[in-house]
C-alpha cells in the first residue's frame, strides 16, 4: 500500500484576492482565449469596465463613453459622477468592495457581486484608475493587482468621471488580440440597450435611438424580414420581434439589466411561453408552440432589482423574481406580451394576416417532416451507439455549473486519418471530434426535410442537438477542421453553407470558426518553427540560418498527434465565420453556391492572382 501523505497545517493556504482571481481566473470571467472568441477572457475585462460607465448612465449621469484600443492598451473614460475619491483604490482593489450593494444608489445594476474591476485590476500587467470629482483628481496605478503608486487628491480642471487603463497580462491571455467586430457588436449591444446613449470608440460614434428595434434591423437584411419590426416598451420590459421568411430556427437576444445573457434564463423562458399563449388566444387556435416560433428573430430586455445568475459570468439568468412589489419575471412578461402585442396585432391587421400565413406554412412542414424526423431520430441514436462518428468530450455548453463550460468544442473533420489525429490530440474533457464521411451536399436552395435525410446532416444536427433551438447546443465552439487544399476547402464551403441555410444564427451568434493549421514546419537541430503563410515560411528560414529542413503539410492527417496537440491547445488558432450584414443570406448563398453567374465568373478571375501566388510560393 503506497504511503499516506501528510495533511497538516503546512498544507492550509489563505490566498489574497489578487492570487485567487489569477490563479481562478475562469471562475470570474469565463474562458481565457487569445480573443478569436466573442466570450474570450479579454472582452469580459472591457465589459466588466464598461459595465461601470452604464451604471453611471443609467442613473442619470454622463451621456457619452469613450474607449480606445491601441496597442492592447485600453482606455474606457465616462463622465460620470467620478469614484468617491477616497475609495477610489479600495474600489479596484478590494474584493466585495462597491457602490452596487447600495440599492438606494444602483436599484437594477448589471454588476452586484463587487468583483468586475477588482477581476480586471488582477489579470492585467498595468491598470490605472483615475476619478475626477468636485474639482480634485485622485489616481492609483497598479501591476498584477498589486499596487505601485496613487497621486491625489489635488486640484484638477478635468471634466468629472472615471478614466481606467489597463493592459491584459500577456501571462495569463497567450498572444491575444483584439478583434474590433467583437468589440464593436458589444457596444452596439450597448447603445441598443440604453437610448440616448452616446459612446465613442477609436474615433467612431455608436448611438441608438429606437433601441431593440434597431438591433433586429441592424443585424438582418430587411428583405429577409416578414413583416415589420413589432416593438414593444413597458417600464422595465422591452421587446422588439419579426419573423423571417428564409430562416428556420428561433433566434434571440436576451437582456437583463443590459446584460446580454447568451443563455437566455427565466425570462427567455417567460417570453417563449408568452408569445405562443398570446398568439393561440389572439387566433382562437391551438396552434403547436414549435410553429408558432419557427423562424422568430426577437429581443427582449428586463430590468431586475439584484438579479441573480447561475455563473459568475451573467450568461444566464436565474431569478423568478422581478424584485420590490413586483410579480414573477413569468407572470411580469406574460401579462406585458399578453396585452401589448395582443393590442399590436388587433391594430395591425397585415402583419396579422402575414403571421398566421406563416404558422400555418411552418404547421403543414412540420406535419409533412413528422415521419422523416422520427426515422432520423432512430438514425441518429443507432449511429451514436455503433458508429465512431462523434467522439464525445465531458463538458457541455449546457453545463452551467462547470467552469469549462465555454471552452466546449466540436471539431468537424474529414476522413479517419485527419479526425484520428485530432481525437488522439485533443482534450477529453472539452473537446469533441465529428468525423465526415466524404463531401457533405451541397444543402442550398434545399428544405429543411434533406437534413433528416441526409445521414452526415441528421448525425451533425443531433450532435449539435440544434434541431428544434439553439437553447441546447452542446458546443460553444463548432470548428471545421479540414485540409488545406482545394478538396478542404470545397468541404470547408459545403458545411458553411449547410450552417447558413439552416442554422445561421450558429454564425450570429459567433459560434462557427475555421481551425488553422500550419501550412509548413521549417527546422534545424535545435529548433522547430511552425508557419501559417508563406511570409512566416519565409521568416523562419531567415532566422534558422544555413539549410533547414522545409516539410509541406498537404494534411491534417499527416501532422503527427505529438505535433497537432499544439495546434489545438494554447496554440489553438481559430479564424470566426462572420457574416456581411451588406448582403442577405439568400443573396450570399446564391451568389457562391448558386448556378454559375457572369458575376461570380467575374469575381473568380479577379482573384484568381492570389491562388496562382499561393500555387507558386509552395512550388519554390
């Protein structure tokens, strides 16, 4: 029998607070990331110091935000009423510390716990708060959370408000990089959230007038809308919703005290319920609530006092309770949708008419699909149990409780040989592998029925268990994993367009990436430089000097399991699948995977230089 070890008090630690944040850090801001990812740990610490500027707003003080990246130094400066000047260390650097546990000050806050700035002070190398108020300025400068040096109170002509600066510590987000459409979608959300507010970023202005309204019709075509925007405002609700004529899935934004819960929660819940209740009793029909829903595009945003989340995050919410003398968040929204979209429809007879026209529409494929989907579902259990299709990980999406549960993937790989590498690479615990089987079909201009059919489409829709909502995905990152040649990209093209004709809020919503691995290795005896271009080929010959070896990889089942672990771990390079809001969906599938147009001919040609580049740097 091995040896006992010793438990005694040398064992007892006592962790400071800037310790156990780094040390922790998914357990205050979710995954780290190098910033491919909305949800990656360095956007958390902008909307954590963001988050503050809000409050501010809301409470009636200060209309305009400004906030500059450059360099990965980032300022956010509100003109708020300023940080007590004599808590102004104590705010950023002292755990359950804030003005939030006052709700006489912050009645319906987004952050209440009093850790957001403490977390950001923490996990940056260089962070600097600074408060202007009542004619006098008061800073503090600090590294790691420790810190080196505070100036004030002394005199100041400055506007009143709150300045931070602050740096993500290099040593805890490896070689991150911020991608300004994340950053840009968030203060949109922002503005969306609180109209008249006014926020300034590198130079550009983001303002909202019509709220929700706007975000329906900023993120979708218009052509591709039903009928009009339905917006809707009470006190401390606000809905906005359409339906849409391609789209097959629900889609929703859901708010609460303009936190954008990606989760949905108690509300999103309430609203879903609401909206099928209100539409059957307006109708006067039983109408199946999947019908109801399909293809909606919606947003809805509460106002809570101390609302309560299932992670620290605020993904999800989990309060029943509106707060003070108000009802239950689903009695609170039920009777808002009940009566004021109710009244909306009675006064709106068109967009009526075009809804019922499209519950009936989605009723009668439903019923036709209802025999086909029960096949697919005995399909899709069989082949879970006797195929190698999906090699599954431990944590889900859907695991609220895990820390991990962000960093949940599903790489979609071509073949055996390049979904055995990877499945010999991975990390169990997060990271699932779906194997394809050949070319999946070309899905465009094709019904929602070819993907029950279809066995590659069936199994992948019942991994992603996406086929009613996107409420159960099992993955929060789905990775297409293919080769770096014209078959890889064919395939690459062919799963993207399935994704976008069926379920394109996947890519909305900043689900969908593209895995890159390096095109060469270049190496001597003592080192190995791995190069994703034909510049960093280039590079690393320069700097391994005399005659390194050169290997071309063709495939991803060429690159050993000992070598593809770095390739999907720290070293992870994931490119985001977005989405031109310029262009429709239907317009974009056309475009690319319609019969060949003069205009896609055109497009070929132009950038046919840039293939024939490529195909010329790999010969040399």
């Amino acid at each position: 029998m091995s040896e006992i070890s010793q438990y005694t008090e040398d064992n007892i630690r006592s962790l400071d607070w800037k310790e156990h944040i780094r040390m922790r850090p998914g357990m205050y801001i979710g995954k780290l990331g190098d910033g491919s990812s909305a949800d990656d740990g360095i956007y958390i610490l902008l909307k954590e110091t963001i988050d503050n500027c809000i409050d501010e707003y809301v409470m009636g003080a200060g209309k305009t935000i400004e906030i500059s990246i450059k360099d990965n130094v980032v300022k956010v400066r509100d003109y708020g009423r300023g940080i007590p000047l004599g808590k102004v260390v104590d705010v950023v650097s002292k755990m359950n510390t804030g003005g939030k546990y006052d709700s006489r000050a912050f009645k319906k806050s987004v952050g209440l716990n009093g850790v957001g700035t403490k977390a950001v002070n923490a996990l940056s190398s260089f962070f600097k708060v600074e408060s202007v108020r009542d004619n006098q300025i008061k800073s503090a400068e600090f590294t790691q959370g420790n810190l080196v040096s505070q100036d004030g109170p002394s005199d100041s002509t400055k506007r009143r408000g709150t300045k931070v600066l602050f740096t993500p510590d290099e040593t805890i987000f490896k070689k991150y990089k911020y991608r300004n459409e994340y950053v840009e979608r968030m203060l949109k959300n922002y503005v969306y959230l609180n109209p008249g507010l006014t926020i300034m970023f590198n130079g550009e202005k983001y303002y909202s007038e019509n709220g929700l309204k706007d975000l329906l019709e900023d993120n979708n075509n218009m052509e591709d809308m039903l009928y009009p925007v339905i917006h809707l405002k009470g006190e401390d609700i606000e809905v906005a919703l359409t339906h849409s004529k391609t789209q097959y899935s629900e889609e929703y934004h859901s708010f609460v005290n303009g936190q954008n819960t990606t989760q949905g929660g108690t509300h999103q819940a309430a609203f879903r319920e609401a909206l099928v209740k209100t539409i059957r009793d307006f109708y006067g029909k039983s109408y199946d609530p999947s019908d109801v829903r399909k293809s909606i595009i919606s947003a809805i945003s509460i106002k809570v006092m101390e609302p309560v989340f299932e992670s620290q995050t605020k993904t999800k919410l989990g309060s029943t309770d509106m707060g003070g003398d108000l009802p239950t968040v689903r009695t609170y929204i039920n009777d808002f949708i009940g009566k004021h979209l109710d009244n909306y429809l009675h006064r709106n007879t068109e967009t009526a008419e075009s809804l019922q026209k499209k519950i009936m529409q989605a009723e009668r494929e439903r019923k036709e699909l209802s025999g086909i989907r029960k096949l697919a579902k005995d399909r899709a259990k069989k082949a879970s149990l006797h195929n190698k299709k999906l090699r599954d990980c431990r944590v889900h999406l859907t695991d609220m409780k895990s820390e991990r549960r962000l960093e949940s993937t599903l790489f979609i790989t071509e073949g055996d040989s390049a979904s055995g590498s990877i499945t010999k690479s991975r990390d169990v615990n997060t990271q699932a592998v779906f194997s394809l089987r050949g070319k999946p079909l070309n899905s465009y201009g094709m019904s929602k029925k070819i993907v029950y059919e279809n066995e590659e489409f069936n199994l992948l829709q019942a991994a992603l268990n996406i086929e009613d909502s996107m409420e159960d995905l099992r993955y929060n990152n789905i990775v297409i994993a293919t080769d770096a040649d014209v078959d890889g990209m064919h395939i690459r093209l062919l799963l993207i367009t399935f994704f976008l004709q069926f379920f394109p809020e996947l890519i909305k919503e900043n689900h969908l990436y593209i895995l890159q691995t390096p095109l060469f290795r270049v190496r001597n005896k003592k080192e190995t430089i791995y190069c994703y271009s034909e510049d960093e080929r280039r590079s690393a010959m320069e700097k391994l000097s005399g005659k390194p070896e050169i290997t071309r990889f063709k495939g991803l089942g060429e690159i050993s399991p000992d070598e593809f672990k770095h390739f999907i771990a720290d070293d992870i390079r994931l490119e985001p699948v977005m989405l031109d809001k310029a262009m429709s969906i239907e317009n974009l599938l056309e475009f690319y995977m319609g019969k060949n147009t003069p205009d896609r001919q055109e497009f070929i040609i132009n950038n046919l230089k840039v293939e024939v580049d490529l195909v010329h740097a790999e010969q040399q």
